[in-house]
C-alpha cells in the first residue's frame, strides 16, 4: 500500500479517537459538564487586561489568541497592540480598527486590520494577545495568575522548581500567598522552597511544549517541540521505523494521553538532531515518507503529531 496513505490513516485515527459519542440519555448531562470544562483553566486571563472597554466575548479551545476593545490607546500604550499586549506579559497577534459603534463586531471600514506595529490614532482599538506560556494547559495548576505564572497546591508539587520541570520549563520564582490565591501580594521564597498551605504562585519560563516531548520515554536527546532523536536499538523494537515509534507513544507519556502518529523522519547519520535542524521544510515528502522506513539499527530523529483540539 502507498506509505502516505497509512500516514494518512494514522493521522485521522488519532482525530476520530478524541470524540466521545453519547447516547441521547447522557447526552444533556454530558453537554453541561462540557461547557463547564470550556471555562477553564483560563486561556485569555482577561481580568488581568488594563482598560479594557469591551472583553468581545471568551476564547475557547487551544488555538488562537483572545482579543478585546481597548481604550487609552494612544495615551498610554503608544497606539499600538504591541505596546499594549507586553505590558502584562502577553504577546500581540495583531488588531483592528474600531469605529464610533460600540462593541467589538468587524463592520465597516473602520474595521480595518493592523499589524501589531501599526498605531492608531483613536483612543481605542481592538487588540488580539496570546499567552506565550501556553499557562492555561500547564497540569496541576489550580489557577492561572498571568503569563508564565501560575498558583501550586501542594498536592500538585513540593516545590515550584517540581512543578515547572513537570511542565518541561525553568523555574524563575516561587510566591508564597495566603488564602486569597493569585489576588494576593506573595512573599519571594524562590524555587526551592516548599510549598505553603495556601499554596505558591510559581514563574516558568521557557516555550510550552504541548506535546510533551520533553517525557516521551526511550530517546536519546529532544530535538524540538514533537521531535527527538530515537536510538536504532529502540527503533528496532518498534519494527525499525519511527511509525513505530510514535504509535508506541501512545498512552505511555505521563500526564499527556495522547494519540501519536508519525508525520516526519530523518536518518541521523551521524548527525544526531542535527539532522531534523537542517531540514526545517517538515513538509517535505521525503521526510513524511520516511515514517514508514526501516532505519535498521540505525539512529533516527522522529517527529509525531497528535490530535490538539
């Protein structure tokens, strides 16, 4: 059979294997839960936004930055979105002219798009930011206080160095806080120090990796978010490919349960993830067919996808 296609294949069994298909009896109980699952954690982390004029709604699922209308924008953000979605650690993803109407629907010409360099010379303006931390998917975090911070319970961690390197991150610093959570001005223990009662506010740093690369087990070396670099004695037993490989993935990444398939491959030679470094094109055909390659005992760097919906 055509490799592509058994890729292919894969790649649709690992999406259909992420719905859950209800019966009419369970299916209104199931629908409330869901919505409840939908708030949170808190992607956007709109309370934390200054001047904010309208919040233009919620943000659901992983994709995608949050946006909301902004005033003062020339007064105090310079007139632009870039400006404005840096001062509470957000990155900008662009923006939008806004007219005299109120809200945040696009109509008009004032509607227009900007880059996040662009400035307006309207006071308000609509700004899209997104979380460079990804700290709504960080596991074991009882409440998101900003970007790259997060509030630990004790039972999720000992110390806040524990629960960032759970995440695949550094820590930077530790808070202690009383019972007011991520509203209240923490105490610097820093990242060390075990955690309090009440629980600490911990700072990562470093780019989230939602695959959870950083725990797949059995590889010599993380090369990149979804890619390592695998032995060829591991290969081998995975019937030498790194298709193989990725399916073997499946449920044995601690805290990420996933459904992997493989949607690139290179031979090592030598090179180690060096590489997957010197073909950055992963569309390449050649790379998305050598999933199905037999590397025989040899080092290869493989690269899986999963379902992130």
């Amino acid at each position: 059979p055509d490799p592509r296609n058994r890729v292919a294949m894969a790649a649709f069994r690992s999406l259909c294997a992420c719905f859950v298909f209800l019966t009419p009896a369970t299916a209104a109980n199931a629908s409330a839960e869901a919505a409840v699952a939908w708030r949170r954690p808190d992607k956007c982390m709109k309370a934390i936004w200054p001047d904010v004029v309208d919040t233009c709604g919620d943000s659901v699922g992983y994709h995608g930055a949050c946006e909301a209308r902004i005033g003062r924008m020339v007064s105090a953000y310079s007139g632009t979105c870039d400006s404005y979605c840096s001062t509470f650690g957000f990155e900008c993803a662009g923006g939008r002219k806004v007219g005299a109407e109120s809200g945040c629907a696009a109509s008009g010409e004032a509607s227009e798009y900007l880059s996040c360099a662009d400035r307006v010379t309207d006071e308000e303006a609509i700004c899209s930011c997104r979380d460079p931390h990804d700290t709504f998917l960080w596991r074991g975090a009882s409440e998101t206080c900003g970007a790259g911070r997060a509030l630990v319970q004790q039972s999720a961690a000992a110390t806040c160095s524990e629960f960032c390197s759970a995440q695949g991150l550094a820590c930077t610093n530790g808070e202690a806080v009383a019972a007011e959570g991520c509203a209240a001005k923490g105490v610097t223990q820093g990242c060390d120090a075990r955690l309090a009662a009440s629980g600490f506010v911990c700072e990562c740093a470093g780019e989230y990796d939602r695959s959870g690369a950083f725990a797949w087990p059995d590889k010599l070396e993380l090369c990149a978010a979804s890619a390592v670099l695998v032995s060829g004695t591991v290969l081998k037993e995975q019937g030498g490919t790194c298709d193989g490989y990725c399916e073997h993935l499946r449920s044995r990444v601690p805290d990420f349960p996933l459904y992997f398939s493989c949607y690139a491959a290179w031979p090592a030679q030598g090179l180690g993830c060096g590489a997957y470094k010197r073909d950055r094109n992963l569309r390449g055909l050649s790379s998305f067919e050598n999933c199905l390659q037999d590397f025989r005992g040899a080092d290869a760097v493989c690269a899986c996808s999963f379902a992130d919906l």
